[in-house]
C-alpha cells in the first residue's frame, strides 16, 4: 500500500513541478514579448524622424 501511495505523490510533485515550470515559460516568453515590442517602437521612431545628428 505503502508503494502507491508513493506513486500518487511523486505524480503529484511531478505535475507541480510542471505547472511551475510553464508558469515560468509563459512570463519568460511575456517578457520578451514586451522587450520585443519596445525595441521596433523604438525602430520605428528612429526611422520615421529625420536624422538631425549625423556623424561621420
């Protein structure tokens, strides 16, 4: 009895662990989402604005 009870909580840690994992992908990928997004607003604000600094 003892063995499957072992079973259950070793499944059970193994399904947490996952959820924390995937939790922890989704902000990763949230994050870089984000990042992501700033750095072309950012691109395209420099292309639309006329170069008044330009070194040579």
């Amino acid at each position: 009895m003892k063995r499957k009870d072992e079973k259950q909580l070793n499944k059970k840690r193994s399904a947490e662990g996952s959820v924390e994992s995937l939790q922890a992908e989704v902000e990763r990928l949230r994050m870089e989402n984000a990042y992501l997004k700033k750095l072309n607003a950012l691109v395209q604000n420099k292309e639309k604005s006329p170069n008044k600094t330009r070194h040579k």
